[in-house]
C-alpha cells in the first residue's frame, strides 16, 4: 500500500507541474542556444530545440519522484532530463554525443557568466559554512532511509581542512537510475563533467576519483575551498 502512494505522488508530481517545467524547460534552453547557432546556424537551432522541447515533454510523467521540493537533489534530476532531452535531439539530427557535450559545456559557462564572479564566489564560500553544511548533513541522513527507491542515497564525509574540507560518498545516484532506464547511460560521464565547470566557478576545488557511471562502488566528490578544481 505504501509503495503505491508513493507511485501516485510520482505520477501526479510531474504532471501537475508539466506547465511548470515545460517554462523551466524554455529558460534552460537561452543557454545553449548561443553555441547551437554558432556551430550550426539558427534553424538548425530552432529544429533541435523544438525537437528537444517535444523529447521533454514526454520524458516529463518519467521521471522518478524523489520527495519533490523537499529534496534537494530533485532540481539536479530534473535538470538532468532536459540534458536527455537535447541529446536525443541532436541524436536524431546525426549529431554525435561529443558534439552535443561541447554545445552543453559551452552553454552552461555562458550560464555562469551572467553573475558576477563575487557573486559566484560568496555563494561557494557559502558552502562551507556550518550553517549549510548542517543542513546537508539532515538531508543526506533522509536519503539513507531509503524511502523513494529512485533516490540518491548520500553520506557527508567531514575532511581535516588539508586534503579537503567535506564531501559527499553518493552510494546511489536517481540521475545513473534513470539514465539506466533510459537506455541512456552513454551520457552520464559527459553530464558528470558539467560539476567541474560550476566548481570552477564557484571556487569549491572539487576532486573526483571515483564516479558510479564509470562503474565505481560510488561517487567520492570531495571539495576543498581555495583549491583548484581537478578535471579528470
């Protein structure tokens, strides 16, 4: 009976919603259209983005719920299958995925670059604060109850302040999950690598050496404040 109530808050989640992230979905998409037009000119954009908007759409009543708004991590997710999205467009107009990764990093520093670089950085600095990290501290401890299925299930690790300062052991991960499910799992080692670009920017020297999409035991995310962000 729970498991139940849990499926139909997840099915009327994203569907009461669908207007919601569809406009989501539209603001998302000023970000990549810059690349786009370089690389392929304005209506080839305007093909792939209408194409990705239709992909979203249908992948929108998908997408597992994870506690909504009470979870942190659901923003992630949801921005994770608008990533699908665009992929499967320029999948199905001959683009390579490689391609279709230069159009998203380039985009996601166009993102960035709309705030001020103190700005960025204040909210990095934010970041290590007790006051936050208390916070994911309770966050992380719901997550390993385990009460949506389709959940990350995340432990804080606390550092020395030499090596580095905090991380996160994510033992499992709702993006790898539903990639998985999506036949898409060729796509998490180029979405993962979006982090190293809002590290960059944020100041949060993240170090990664272990990553579920690269068939690891976990994700080791683990950042040191001051540090340079390690791309690997």
């Amino acid at each position: 009976m729970y498991v139940r109530q849990i499926r139909m808050a997840e099915n009327n989640h994203y569907l009461s919603r669908k207007k919601n992230l569809l406009r989501s979905f539209d603001r998302a998409s000023r970000w990549v259209i810059t690349p786009l037009v370089n690389h392929y000119g304005k209506a080839f954009s305007t093909a792939v983005m209408e194409k990705a908007r239709k992909e979203y759409e249908a992948l929108v009543p998908q997408i597992p719920f994870i506690g909504g708004a009470k979870n942190r991590w659901t923003a992630d997710l949801i921005e994770s299958v608008q990533i699908l999205a665009l992929f499967r467009a320029m999948s199905a107009y001959g683009k390579p995925l490689s391609e279709t990764a230069d159009v998203l990093y380039e985009g996601m520093q166009i993102r960035l670059a709309q705030y001020p670089r103190f700005l960025l950085r204040l909210m990095g600095r934010l970041q290590f604060s007790r006051l936050f990290l208390n916070r994911l501290q309770r966050e992380a401890n719901e997550t390993q109850k385990q009460v949506y299925p389709d959940d990350f299930v995340a432990e804080i690790v606390m550092g020395d302040g030499k090596e580095f300062d905090w991380g996160i052991d994510f033992t499992e991960c709702a993006i790898h999950k539903f990639y998985k499910a999506q036949n898409a799992v060729e796509l998490l080692p180029y979405v993962c690598k979006l982090d190293y670009l809002t590290s960059t920017a944020f100041g949060l020297g993240l170090v990664r050496t272990k990553t579920l999409a690269s068939g690891d035991e976990k994700c080791n995310p683990r950042l040191k404040q001051g540090r340079d962000t390690k791309w690997n």
